[in-house]
C-alpha cells in the first residue's frame, strides 16, 4: 500500500508554502468529475492556457478537458471512434484522448497521483527536495510540470534518442534534464542514473513510474472511470465490451483495466507492446521507435495475474501509419476510400504509441473474431504534437509521401492480421510475473515478500494499494483546509 503516514511538522510547512504560493489541490474525485471543482477555479481558468505553468492546470489533470488550447473548461471524456473502413476489422474501436492534458499527454495525471500523497502526508518539502521523474518519455515530461505548478525544482531523465520536441519543452519546465544512452527499451540506463543520484547526497526523492503505485492508482480511479463512462455511452443491451488495450510501458494504463474488470467481468485487458523489444511475448529485448513504452523489464506496477492477452506490435507498420494519418497525400486517400473526411482530420491526435494501441487493438479483435456488436477501447497517450519532427525525418530518410506510398499503407493497415497475439494462461502470467525478480529484487533492491504478495495475495495486495483514493481526497482536503487558515 502507499504510505499515507503523516510528518505533521512538514505537512502543515508544505500548506502554508502552497497558500503563499496560492496551490489548492485537486481531489481524485475533482479529476473524475469535474463538476465539483469550485466555481472561483473554473472562473479563473477561463484565461488559463493548458500548458502554462499556473498552478490552476493542476485542475485540468482530467480526461473531460475541453478541447481548447486556453480558457477551457470541461465537457465530456476527450475520444473518437474509428469503424471498419478505417481500421479493416468488424468491432468498433474507442480511442481515449491524452492531447488535451496539461503537457499533451495523459501522464500528468500519474505523475499527480505519485507526487500529491507525499505532499499532502509531508513526506515530501517541495521547497528543499529536487522531485526526481525517471521516463521513457510523457512520464518526466508531466512530472516536471507537476513540480513546476507546485514552485518545486526537478529532475527529469529520459532516453537520449526521444523526440527533439520533449527535449526543447523539458528545457523551460525541468529543473535539469538528463538524457540517459538509447532509445524507449533502454530502462536500465535510466534506472543506474537514479542510483548515480541517489548516492550523490544531494536533497532529492525518486519518482520512478515505474515502481511507484501512485502511477497505476491514478489510472485505476480515474482512467478506469473515464472508460467506465465511454463504456456506458456505446454498448447497448445487445453489445459488447470485449477488451480495453493498452501499452505496457510503466504498466501503469493498464490498471484502468484492473477497474474495469471489477465492473465488467467478461472483458479482458491486453498490454501491447512492440515486436522488436517482446518482452511479455517471449521474455526478449531489442530496440524499438513506438516512443514511450520503455521494455526489456515488467513494471513492479504491473498486475501480471490480470492480464490477459499479449500483443505485440511490429514498430514499422506504426511508423508507416503515421505517415499515412498525417501526410497530405495519405489522408486523401483515406477519404477517398471512404473513411469520413472529419474522422481523417483527428488522426493527428494519435502519436506513434496511440497507433501501436490501435494496430494492437485491431490484433486483439481479429484474434476475438469480435463483430460489429462489439467494442474495445484503446488509449492516445499523447498526439503528433509531439512528434513533428519524425515526420522530416521520415521524409529525409525515404523521400516525398506519394499516393503509392499512401496506397501500400493504407494495404498494410487492412492486412493486419493477429500474428504474435497470446491469449496468456495462469503459467504464462506467473512466468512474466518472475521476470520481475531479475530487475527489481536483483538490481533495485525491491521486497522479495511483496513480489510474492503481489501474485499469491493478489486480492489483498492490489486490492487495498489501488482502493486508497478516498483516503487520500481526505488529506487533501484537510490540507487544502489547512492552506486556507
């Protein structure tokens, strides 16, 4: 479980920081339903950008954001449907959108989730304690935003090959940005720099998504609501929620799908991951270019016994498709073929690991056999904003985007078929399960017990960590109490 123990001392040091900085915090439960956030913040948002550094934004680390560079509010859960003449399989696929978070991508909200506990609790001074946000990615990117809001300096690290776009942003927010050797698999690289900083006696805490259980926490209560809700939209008395499908990355996306279960028993949660670095498919390593699923270990975050299907997905046909929904000659001939021309015009808001969900999710279905009656949902971490430079490489690296290109694509797109897709038994989840024991018992010094715990009191372990939600809204709400005196 997170440690909600209390330093009473810092804790009431932290409130009165935030009230001279004028920081309120939002509850889980403000996330999940934006309507109960106060009207004197929704008043003052309304001349807020959504990527500026206020502390307002931390109250649009939501899923319902209106879809407005500045001054929105909120509305229903950010997504967009893609049908059969898009995606080439009969079921219809829900795409949940992360461009309209704070940074562009949904890991605010788990960097929030990680970071507000320990705050709240004072665990953690902001104003003496450099927060530390290891990444594959969107991950740092949130955090050091996260830390920014609130007046605190931070640490981001990330892989030295991601995207030039993270880097430049990351300069303006982060404290300090580290770039670690290779690409989104190389997690180790980043894993021996936080020991570097940990044992260099600087003042500084660790926020490592991936063994953090304020990640998948945050996802669980207000990821899994979000879907809840999208669910309740679409499928009818004679329609089917058959699966939610997410990267495993940090693993932790897919413990929307632990909730889910508990409210749709019948569904199954599949973790994609890419061909070139299988390491739930076949406990293997490589290189990719699917940014910000970091491999080559299983997350301590990540409920193995709860997940059902592995998916992995070749990185080249995510990179040719995102040619094909971004270039002008692929989205004329989309339209051509018949998919609605305001549907072609969204597909920049799928980044490269959102069309590594999606052709994961087009796998998982025709594996199913699903049919026109049944839906699946899926997540757009973040959006093309982030990735413009990939295509001017692309175009360097194999010439001008031309209809024969768009026309091999679109082929490409609608001959997926469900190759390298395991439906995982009891053993094959205990086997991903063990590859833990050799990152994060060997080399991070994690609690053999809790390994354990995690598979063998799987109820109780999972359970209480992830149901902590409510008791955390009631120490931010006694310490948002506590900023007003």
């Amino acid at each position: 479980m997170i440690d909600l123990s209390i330093n009473k001392e810092t804790r009431d040091k932290n409130a009165k920081y935030c009230k001279d900085q004028g920081i309120t915090l939002p509850t889980f439960e403000m996330m999940k339903n934006p309507e109960l956030i106060p009207a004197n913040i929704k008043e003052k948002l309304k001349n807020v950008g959504l990527w500026e550094v206020n502390p307002l934004n931390l109250y649009r680390i939501s899923w319902k954001n209106e879809a407005k560079e500045t001054g929105g509010l909120y509305g229903d859960v950010n997504h967009f449907v893609l049908p059969p003449e898009l995606t080439g399989c009969k079921a219809n696929i829900i795409v949940m959108v992360g461009k309209w978070f704070p940074t562009g991508a949904h890991k605010v909200g788990a960097t929030y989730g990680c970071l507000a506990p320990r705050l709240v609790t004072g665990q953690f001074d902001p104003q003496t304690t450099k927060a530390v946000w290891p990444s594959t990615g969107n991950y740092c990117r949130g955090g050091a935003y996260v830390s920014a809001l609130l007046a605190n300096s931070s640490i981001a690290i990330l892989p030295e090959e991601m995207s030039k776009e993270r880097f430049e942003w990351l300069k303006t927010v982060a404290g300090e940005v580290i770039a670690t050797p290779g690409c989104e698999s190389n997690v180790k690289e980043i894993f021996d720099k936080c020991w570097e900083l940990r044992r260099s006696g600087e003042d500084l805490q660790i926020f490592n998504q991936f063994d953090e259980m304020g990640n998948p926490l945050w996802h669980y209560n207000v990821t899994g609501s979000a879907v809840e809700e999208l669910v309740n939209k679409y499928v009818g008395v004679d329609d089917n929620f058959a699966g939610y499908i997410s990267s495993s990355g940090s693993g932790g996306t897919l413990a929307a799908g632990y909730y889910l279960k508990t409210k749709f028993p019948k569904m199954k949660l599949a973790a994609a991951e890419a061909l070139q670095c299988p390491t739930l498919l076949n406990n293997g390593f490589g290189d990719h270019r699917i940014e910000g699923i970091g491999d080559k270990h299983i997350p301590w975050v990540h409920d193995c016994k709860d997940t059902d299907f592995a998916v992995a997905v070749d990185d080249e046909k995510a990179i040719r498709l995102l040619r094909l929904f971004n270039e002008k000659k692929g989205r004329e001939l989309l339209k051509s073929e018949g998919v609605d021309p305001e549907l072609v015009e969204k597909l920049d808001l799928l980044g490269i690991s959102g069309i590594g969900n999606v052709l994961a999710s087009i796998k998982f279905s025709k594996y199913n056999e699903l049919t026109e009656n049944d839906y699946v949902v899926t997540i757009a971490t973040d959006s093309m904003q982030l990735y413009g430079s990939r295509l001017k490489e692309l175009e360097e690296q194999q010439g001008v985007y031309t209809n024969s290109h768009a026309e091999r694509d679109i082929q490409l797109l609608r001959s997926v078929t469900y190759d390298n897709t395991k439906e995982l038994t009891y053993y094959d989840k205990k086997a991903i399960h063990n590859l833990k024991y050799y990152t994060l018992i060997e080399q991070q010094q994690k609690d053999i017990s809790e390994l354990n715990a995690q598979l063998y009191d799987h109820k109780n372990f999972w359970g209480k960590t992830l149901n902590q939600a409510s008791e955390i809204d009631e120490l931010i709400k006694e310490f948002n109490s506590l900023a007003k005196d």
